[in-house]
C-alpha cells in the first residue's frame, strides 16, 4: 500500500513536466496585422498547395512542407502576411512573415511560444536579421543568421519556416498573382 501514493504522484509530475510552463500569447492574428501592416487592411486569400506544389516548395528550400493549407492575407500595399508554425523542440512556435509587394521579409513576428525556454527568438535583433532577405537568400543558421544559445532548434526551425515561406511565396503565391 505504501507504493500507490508514490505512483500516483510519478504519475503528477510527469503530466506536470509535459505541460509547457513557458507557453504565452504575444499577438492575435488581428494584432499582429496591426503590427506588420499598420492601418492597411489586409484581406484573406484561401490558398491550398498542390503535390506539385509541395514537391517544388521542399526541392527549392530544403525543408519539408507539414500543411498545405496556408494562413495567408494580402495587404492594401500589395505586401503579404503568413502565419505559420514550427517546431521548437517539443512545442510549436506560431508566428508571422510579412512581406512586401516584391517578396522581401519586412517583419516577423512571434505570436505563440510554447516553449519553457529559448524565447530570445524574440528579440528585436535577431528578428531583424531577416529584413530584405527573398527567396533564394542562402538563410542558413550560423552562416548568415546568428544562432542563439539557449535557443538553438528555436533559431534552426524559424530560419527554416521563413526559407520555406520565401520559396512558397515565390514559386507558388506570386505566381497565381
């Protein structure tokens, strides 16, 4: 009998490991809007990958397409808004790519960050490293964007996001105008 109430409080804290402790909500998808597009109105564009799509999209950025279905609006500019996800360790981060009318990143921000640490993603600076780069832009961690310490897959996985957005927008977006 002295054994259960151990096994009961194992079983406590492993679901008290797995919860993200870290998890916030920086942004809406509305705020977030505001953010990268201040007071233009950006209008959804229902938009789903083929296969071919796909296949394109992962040849030309290296990295593997999760969801066809693309979070997308267009702004009154003519510049672009993405949400989207990756993985950052165990957990998702959620965030936002803006672009302007010629495919170059003019922000990116976090909306989601699940993770108990690593959330130096979020700092302005490293953001910043992003700014003006396109599809084609070598976008590689420690070649032209700085890892974190502390936040190695964070950093990894973002840069990957944005490479594979840039090539999205570029083979796929921009050319169903």
């Amino acid at each position: 009998m002295h054994q259960q109430p151990s096994v009961i409080w194992l079983a406590a804290l492993g679901a008290a490991i797995s919860i993200p402790a870290g998890a916030t909500t920086y942004f809406t998808v509305a705020e977030v809007g505001e953010q990268l597009f201040p007071a233009q109105l950006l209008t959804p564009v229902p938009m789903v990958l083929t296969l071919a799509d796909v296949k394109a999209v992962q040849k030309a950025s290296g990295v593997r397409v999760r969801e066809s279905r693309l979070k997308l609006w267009r702004a009154a500019d003519g510049g672009w808004m993405y949400i989207d996800r990756v993985l950052g360790k165990h957990e998702y981060i959620t965030y936002a790519l803006a672009l302007d009318a010629s495919g170059a990143v003019t922000g990116l921000e976090i909306l989601e960050y699940r993770e108990t640490y690593g959330d130096q993603v979020r700092h302005p600076k490293w953001r910043a490293q992003f700014t003006g780069k396109q599809h084609g832009a070598t976008l590689k961690l420690q070649a032209d964007i700085a890892n974190l310490s502390g936040a190695t897959l964070s950093s990894l996985h973002l840069t990957e996001g944005v490479r594979r957005l840039l090539a999205t927008h570029q083979l796929v977006v921009a050319a169903r105008g």
